[in-house]
C-alpha cells in the first residue's frame, strides 16, 4: 500500500509538472470522491490496526502535498494569464489621439 500511495504522488506530481495541465481534472482524478487516493483510502479496512495509523498518516501526507502542488500550479498559472492579459491590453497614453 505504500509503494501504491508513493505511485500516486509521483504520478500526481509529474503530471501537474507538465506544461499543458487541466488542474481541475487533475485533482478530481487523484483527490475526488472516485480518485485513485480515495480508493485506496477505502482499501484501508483490510490493513491491521497496526498499520492503518502508519499508512493513514502517509495517505494524509500524499494529500497533502498534492493539494499543495495544485494550489501553487493554480497560482502559477493565474499569474501568467493576468500578465498576458496586461501585455495585450496595454494602451499608451502618451500617444496622440485620433482626431
């Protein structure tokens, strides 16, 4: 179950890496209700009691860091449209008018 869960992350991580992503599908593929980390969370039920604390704590970990990694690509990618959206909309007032 960790080598599953190290799978996912770096699966995750490598995809949001891409120059071309949908983020939003993205994170319905590995976080949603149907994703590949709420699978094997549900998988959990067959572990000892020993173990599910450990890998509970590592599934977390695995979220956590690829809500992390959606949330700064999100961010990346707002900022280049706000900067192309200024460059094209870029308007010199010291030209004259026309008359």
């Amino acid at each position: 179950m960790k080598e599953k869960l190290q799978q996912i992350k770096e699966a995750a991580l490598a995809e949001l890496a891409a120059a071309d992503c949908d983020t939003e599908a993205l994170r319905v593929r590995y976080l949603g209700k149907k994703g590949e980390l709420t699978a094997v969370l549900r998988g959990m039920g067959a572990l000892s009691a020993e173990e599910r604390p450990v890998i509970g704590a590592l599934a977390n970990e695995v979220r956590a860091e690829i809500e992390a990694a959606l949330t700064a690509r999100v961010a990346v990618m707002k900022e280049k449209a706000l900067e192309s959206r200024l460059v094209a909309e870029a308007l010199d007032v010291t030209m004259p008018a026309t008359p």
